[in-house]
C-alpha cells in the first residue's frame, strides 16, 4: 500500500483524495498544511479524521519513514522546490500540473528522481483521461491534417478580485500564476500528446493588472499544418477545440476533459459520440501513478510529455517577454 502525504489544502488536493479513495494500492495517511489548525480542519472536511496525521513542517514530513510518497499541490512557483525536497528524500512525487514552470528545472528534478530511485510524474489529468485515446483514435479518419485549433479559455471567478484590485495567488505572477501556466499547459500538453513537438512557436499574450498573462495564443508550426493554442482566464470562450484534415473535422468539446466528440465530414454528414462518463477526473492519473510505483515502472514517456511541454512554455514566454 503506498502511503501518500499532501501538500495543499484547496479544492485540488480535496479532490484528489476522493479520487485516491477509489484506487487499489493507496492511502492518504498524511496531510500537510502550512498551518496546524486549517489541516486538521482539511482531514475532518475530507473524510480522513482519525486516519490522516497532519503535519505544518515540511522537513518533518520528508523524514517520516511512515510516508511513501508526496502529492505536491501548492502554488506553481512552489513545485520544483517542494518536488526536488522531496525526491530527495526518497519519496515517489506526483506534482500537479504545470510540474515546474521551465524545461530546464523539470530535467533536474527528473535526473534526481533517477538517482533516488523514485517516480517521479506530472499530475497532467488530460493524458490519463481515456477521452484522449479516442481523439487518438478518430484523428486517422480525418485524412490529411492542416489545422488544429485547441483551446481553453473560461473567465475565473476570481477574476473580479484582481479587477477590485486584490492580490489572488493564481493571478499573481511571484507564484507563478496566469493564464499559459493555469489552462494553457492543458492544450499544449494535449497538443504536445497528440501531434509532437512542433518546429516552431510564436506566440502573443494580453497582460492584466496583476501583470501575469490573462489570456493568450501560441501558434505551433507542424510539418503541413499549423496548430493555434488559445487560453485565457478573464474571457470565456463558446466554441469547441477542432482538428481539421482534408477529409474531415473533429470537435471537442472540452480539450482538458473531453465527453462528446463530433466527426464532420465532407459531405456534410457528422457523427456525434458522447463519451462514457468518468468515475473521477483524477482517476487516470493517480491509477497510473500507483502502476508505476507499485511495478516500479518506467516513467520516461510521461516525463517525455513533460518535458516537450514545458519546452513550448519556455518559447512562448521567452517570445512575449515573460521569461
Ligand atoms: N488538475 C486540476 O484539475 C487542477 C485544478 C486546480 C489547480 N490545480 C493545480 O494545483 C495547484 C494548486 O492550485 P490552487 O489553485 O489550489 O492553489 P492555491 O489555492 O493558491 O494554493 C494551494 C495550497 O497551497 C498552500 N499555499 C497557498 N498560498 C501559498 C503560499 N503563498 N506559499 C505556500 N503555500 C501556499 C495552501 O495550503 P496551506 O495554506 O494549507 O499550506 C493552499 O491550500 C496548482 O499547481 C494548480 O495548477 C490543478
């Protein structure tokens, strides 16, 4: 049994431990907060009252024998030094999404997941939802592909606090907030997944007042097509994500969480397939963590992804002036 600790105690971390009470061969037995009195709070609020320690000092943490292995769901900024901390304290590491915020730190936390002889994996939900082995699947039928267009654009509710002029940690760039970092690595990841790498990448961004990006567009350039990768938080979009080849397209409702897919082909015809509902959203991932630790598995193709994304990252803030 892999005896999981947390770090973070928002919606996501919540979230995940639902999703762990639904897999074999884990448990959160530990809950880290950086304050005593809101972790205690947490573990009764999700359940794990009387099964989960909490604890308010990360070096504690890593040195309990009793703890496998970490989830690392904190502030972007935060993961690289928390991930690296705890890699090298011999814990297996499942980081949330964006891992780490350059190619560059994501390859050293890798070499020294290597040398410690831990799992090391981005909690990228998109790459463990089956939804996007469909897509996979359906992407042949479309003949020659010359365009894709993914995107994930959804106005944040806290939106309204950096107007009023307050400071919200997922738009506040010390943090590593804003939007490319937020939904973007959703797309690019899907994209990165899908079609590879592409040869080239602009890139142009809308800054807020906050100064991070608060919506965005890559376009990537493929061997005989383009892909245009849209992301924003203070604007909400209404159309779908498309693939298009020559003899069709397909739309995707949702590229981070796809439930209905739909073929249009040239002669007008379109086929709409609604997707299996998901046991959980995290389901995916945290299944292929546990395969990989319990098998100690090899994790080269996820860290791969990874690393490709991260890469399109670094390019688009070098290319809009944020890195
Ligand atoms: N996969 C998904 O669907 C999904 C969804 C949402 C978010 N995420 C990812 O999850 C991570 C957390 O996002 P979030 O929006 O939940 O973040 P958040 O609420 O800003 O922070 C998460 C936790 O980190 C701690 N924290 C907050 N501010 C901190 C600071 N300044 N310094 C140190 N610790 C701090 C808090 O826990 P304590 O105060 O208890 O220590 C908090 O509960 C991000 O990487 C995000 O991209 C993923």
């Amino acid at each position: 049994m892999i005896r999981l600790a947390t770090i973070g105690t928002s919606s996501i971390t919540r979230s995940l431990i639902d999703a762990v009470g639904l897999v074999d061969g884990i448990t959160v037995t530990t809950v880290f907060s950086r304050d005593e009195d809101r972790g205690r709070r947490f573990v009764s609020s999700a359940g794990l009252a009387g099964v989960a320690s909490v604890v308010s000092d990360l070096g504690e943490l890593l040195a309990d024998p009793d703890v496998d292995a970490v989830y690392v769901a904190s502030p972007n900024s935060l993961h690289a030094e928390q991930a690296l901390a705890a890699v090298r304290a011999g814990k297996h590491v499942l980081v949330e999404k964006p891992a780490v915020t350059t190619a560059e730190a994501w390859e050293r936390l890798r070499c020294e997941a290597c040398d410690h002889g831990v799992i090391l994996l981005e909690a990228m939900r998109t790459e463990y939802d089956p939804a996007l082995d469909v897509v996979r699947e359906v992407i042949p039928s479309l003949g020659t592909i010359r365009r894709v267009r993914l995107s994930y654009e959804k106005r944040s509710s806290r939106y309204d606090q950096v107007l009023a002029g307050e400071r919200v940690n997922i738009f506040d760039p010390a943090l590593a907030g804003g939007a490319l970092l937020d939904l973007g690595v959703y797309c690019i990841h899907a994209l990165v997944s899908l079609f590879g790498e592409p040869l080239h990448v602009q890139a142009a961004d809308v800054t807020i007042a906050s100064g991070v990006d608060g919506a965005g567009t890559a376009l990537c350039t493929y061997p005989g097509f383009v892909a245009e990768v849209c992301y924003s938080k203070i604007t909400t979009s209404t159309l779908p994500s498309e693939i298009q080849g020559e003899l069709g397209t397909l739309l995707v409702n949702g590229i981070a969480s796809p439930t209905s897919l739909t073929v249009q082909r040239l002669d007008a015809t379109s086929t709409t397939r609604t997707l299996p509902p998901l046991r959980h959203t995290l389901d995916g991932e945290v299944q292929r963590f546990v395969e990989l630790v319990e098998e100690n598995g090899d994790a080269t193709y996820d860290q791969d992804l990874t690393a490709a994304t991260l890469r399109v990252m670094d390019t688009i803030r070098r290319v809009t002036g944020r890195a």
